[in-house]
C-alpha cells in the first residue's frame, strides 16, 4: 500500500491496557494555563520508569470549563491502578496548587470500559493542606469542591476525580531519509493530532527518538535500544530492519481513552507525515503480540 507516494508497510502496532485520569485545569490567562499545564505533566514520558504518562489533551474554552477560565484537559496514564490516586495527588498537589490563578477539576468523558470506572479523593485529601482554613464550596458547582486559602487567593479543587480504563502505546514509525526530513513530518503528525479529544503523545512534543525493544544484554534492564532501527548500526547489525537510504526513524506513541479515538489520531498523524519530501516508509511498532492485547493494522486504519 502507499499513500502519496509512501509506502505503509502492512503491519500492526500493538497496544496495551492501562488506567487513567483525565482532568481539567482552568487559569487567569493562556501563559499561566500552559505553565501549570507543562509542570503538571513533566517527567511523564513512560511508564518504564516515570509514575504516569502524561501529556496535554485540549484546550478548552471559557464557555465550556466549571469556573468560566480558560482551560486545558490534561491525561495521566498509570499502569497499577491502586497508584491512581497517589499519582494524582503528587501531580495535583506539587504542581497545580502551587501555580498562581489555578483550579482543578475532573475532566473525564469515556473511557475503554465505563463499567470499570472508579473514583478517587484526591481533592478531599489536598484539603488537608488548608489546615482548617479550608471551605466546602456550596452552590457554586454540580460537584463537591474544596477553596483552600493560599497566597494569591484560593485554589479550587473538585473533591473527587474519575479514572478510567484506557489504552496505551498506539504508535507508527516514521522513516526517511535524513534527520531534518523525518523530524518535520513528526512534528506535523503531532500538529493534526492536537485537537482529537482523549487523547495524548506523552513523548517530548508528541515524539520518541529512543524507541525500545523488550530486554537487553544487561540482565538489570527490561527494555532497551531498539537496534534494528538504529541508522548507525545499520551496516554493523545482521538484523537491521533499515533500507537503502534510510537514515532516520521517529515513533509517534499515543493514548487514549477508547481504540477510535487512538485510530483517528494515528489517520490524521500518517496521513500528515506522508506530505512531507524525504519520507520514505510508515510502519509500527510491535513485539510479535506479546505485549498487549490491542493490534492496530495500518491498512485497516488508512483505508
């Protein structure tokens, strides 16, 4: 199969299972929304070693947030779901309560399983940090909230969020011929994905140069480089899996809270890198099946 001119390998990526929190943050303005939303979500690349995968959804407008602020939604993927909470808590508590003009509230919408759906407290607990000053909020929201008196006024918080079951490590290749080539079809992969809701590329812009193989020649590490792919090992490997004047690979990962919206994010990603001059192959990452239980074939997903 190719599209423009590309050739998109028919094979599948392989995703797995995980829990999540989505939230929203609402502030003063847009330059201290992306503050809170950057330092709420750092270090959350993957779940190998951070606490959660973690990334910005969307934006939201005034017209559509709890307190009338602007806001973003912003996704936390959690591979142990007796963690949720404690993830939550650190996020919210060092992060979002710090910032100047922030709230917080529960922002999930679907997820992968509504019946598996839980709740945590993690409002309730922030609270505490009130010492007694804090205030139960009445009438101002369809939800129980907290105003805890800080420096600058009062941070909001809903006392309990929703967490959800969603899926992890959706991704595609993209292979080209140089570095500056393969890395602007990546970024416009990741600019056609920015507005599919439930949905985030937790890698650093949307993108993962270092992508993983399961084990390594060290007995202490689980996963490590992925050499096939690896353009400086090309003539130095048997198994390469690089052709003829390829010389750069990005993968595209992504979560999301139902398999639509993580296929409708990798349609609009693909179909984006193959404009770019210098892209030369579209393929995806899996391990043979035996990672997780979700296979996306890209065929299927383009046709």
């Amino acid at each position: 199969m190719e599209l423009n001119g590309v050739e998109i390998e028919d094979t599948y990526c392989e995703a797995f299972g995980g829990y999540f929190a989505r939230i929203i943050i609402t502030a003063i303005n847009k330059t201290w929304l992306d503050i809170c939303a950057k330092e709420a979500t750092g270090y959350g690349t993957s779940t190998i070693h951070c606490d959660s995968e973690a990334a910005l959804d969307v934006y939201i407008s005034p017209e559509e947030t709890p307190d009338n602020r602007p806001g973003a939604a912003l996704m936390f993927f959690i591979n142990d779901k007796k963690k949720v909470d404690s993830v939550l808590l650190g996020r919210i508590g060092q992060c979002i309560l710090t910032c100047p003009t922030s709230s917080c509230f529960d922002g999930m919408e679907e997820s992968l399983d509504p019946e598996k759906e839980f709740e945590v407290k993690t409002g309730y607990k922030l609270k505490f940090f009130g010492d007694k000053f804090e205030e139960k909020l009445e009438g101002n929201f369809n939800f129980e909230a907290w105003k805890i008196p800080v420096m600058d006024g009062e941070f909001i918080v809903q006392s309990v969020f929703k967490a959800g079951k969603g899926i992890a490590g959706g991704n595609f290749l993209i292979i080209g011929k140089d570095q500056s080539s393969t890395l602007t079809a990546a970024e416009k992969s990741v600019k056609a994905m920015k507005d599919v809701p439930n949905v985030i590329a937790p890698f650093p812009g949307g993108v993962a140069r270092s992508g993983s193989k399961v084990g390594s020649k060290y007995d202490f590490l689980g996963a490590s480089t992925n050499d096939p792919l690896c353009p400086t090992l090309k003539d130095k490997i048997d198994n390469s899996l690089l052709k003829e004047g390829e010389n750069c690979v990005y993968e595209v990962i992504i979560n999301g809270a139902k398999e639509s919206s993580i296929k409708t994010a990798m349609k609009l990603g693909i179909n984006a890198a193959v404009k770019v001059p210098g892209v030369m192959r579209i393929s995806a990452g899996n391990y043979g099946g035996k990672l997780g239980k979700f296979q996306y074939q890209l065929h299927d997903i383009l046709s």
